[in-house]
C-alpha cells in the first residue's frame, strides 16, 4: 500500500497556516478571502481524510490516489488565490506560493498523462515528460515547505516589529 509521506500533519498543519493568513486577509475585508479559506480547508481535509481511509484500509491506493490529486489540486488553488490576495511584504514570497499552487494543480494533468498502470517504458522514452513531471513534483514536494519556511520568517519579522518598543529621544551628550 503505497503512501505519500506524511501527507496527513502536512495538510493538518496548513489548516493552521490557512486560519492565520485568513485572519490577516479578512482584515481587509476582501470578499474573496473567506472564499479562498474554505478552498483551502475543503482540499486540505480531503486530502487528510482520503489518506486516513487508505492507511485503515477502507479504500485501496486505487481508489484514492485520483480523489486525491484533485484534493490536492484544491489546495493548490487555495495556495494561488491566498499568495494573490495576501497582505505580503514580498513579491517573491507570493510567486513562489503562487508557483507551488501551479505545480500542485498540475500533478492530476501529470498523472493523467503517465497514465495509472505508470508504463515506465512510455515514460522513460519521453524526455518531456520526465523534466516537466520532474519540475513539478520537485516545486511541490520542496517548494511547499521552502514557502512555508519563509512565510514563518516573514510573520516573526512582522512580530518582532510590532513588538519593537518606540523609539525614545534622548538629548545628545556634549
């Protein structure tokens, strides 16, 4: 029984991230954004759910493994729309969630295209086919958590700012 790693606490956690960047992007009052977070929860908790059903041994990795692709290429919408509408300090932050987004959309087109018996002949003749499945499984399976990492960094950053204590003038010694 083939299973991704830890694809369950990985989504799990992102139900954390998508409730923080909610609350930031809802201040804004934009519309969109409480659309965007039940995008985001639904491909989250279906990707969670559906590999919980495989590890008890409810479905077979057959059964799964198309539900959720697409599940994951929700979250993958979810991480296009919330890199969009976010309230970033970084352009390059926001690419790159928007990129890992791309690459997550695009893994049930990549499946689609190897085709499930996965007829490694066929495959392995197609030098196309390899860079680009290639690109996108490297861009979501290290993309995700490099933009993870860094949105981690950019929230501390902002924090650290908050919590600066104002700037006191002190008169200049002579």
């Amino acid at each position: 029984m083939p299973i991704r790693p830890c694809p369950i606490g990985q989504m799990l956690a992102l139900l954390v991230v998508a409730q923080a960047l909610y609350q930031i992007n809802r201040s804004g009052a934009c519309p969109l954004s409480r659309l965007t977070y039940l995008i985001g929860l639904a491909g989250m908790l279906g990707v969670s759910s559906l590999q919980l059903l495989l590890i008890m041994g409810l479905i077979s990795f057959e059964q799964e493994v198309g539900p959720v692709l697409i599940a994951t290429a929700v979250v993958g919408v979810w991480l296009i729309l919330v890199n969009y509408l976010g309230k970033r300090p970084s352009q390059r932050l926001a690419r790159l969630g928007m990129g890992v987004g791309l690459a997550l959309m695009l893994q049930p087109l990549i499946f689609a295209v190897i085709g499930a018996e996965m007829n490694w002949q066929s495959i392995l003749s197609n030098p196309l086919l390899i860079v680009r499945s290639t690109l996108v499984l490297v861009l979501s399976y290290v993309g995700l958590p490099i933009w993870l990492f860094r949105l981690g960094r950019t929230f501390m950053a902002d924090q650290r700012e908050f919590n600066q204590p104002a700037a006191i003038a002190r008169p200049l010694a002579r």
